[in-house]
C-alpha cells in the first residue's frame, strides 16, 4: 500500500504534499514543522500514488483545502 498525503503546521495555515508506504514514517515526520496529518489517499499501485501526488502538488491552495475539508471538515489530526 502507498500513501499520498497532507500534513500541516499547527496553524493550519501551511501545507505539504507527500507520499509514502509506510504509516509510521509519517508519525516520525510529527516531529517536524508539519507534524499533522489532515489528509490522506490509499493506493495499491506506487506509480498511481506518484501519479496523483504531483497532481495535488499542482494544485491551488483554495482546491486542496476543499479536498481535506470533504474527509476532514475541522482539519482535525488524524494520528
């Protein structure tokens, strides 16, 4: 499984797009500027994962907060 991601600052008012396959590096990251995980995707296919990672990396800020707020209205931290 893959992961494509967005963490945020506490502020919620930065955010970074990534990828992984594996959960716990992405509870390692929490130790950082952007330690809550706001948002996520599932994937079998790593290229499908890339594929969809640069598309959300491309994407307006206005968009991917839309996005998170679908699965994620109160950008709660889901670790």
């Amino acid at each position: 499984m893959c992961y494509v991601y967005i963490v945020s600052d506490d502020l919620r008012t930065k955010f970074l797009t990534g990828i992984t396959d594996d959960c716990k590096a992405l509870d390692l990251a929490s130790k950082r500027k952007f330690k809550h995980l706001i948002y996520f995707e599932t994937f079998r296919n790593l290229k499908h994962a890339m594929k969809r990672e640069k598309e959300l990396k491309r994407w307006k800020l206005g968009w991917k907060l839309a996005l998170i707020k679908r699965m994620n209205p109160k950008l709660k931290s889901l670790l």
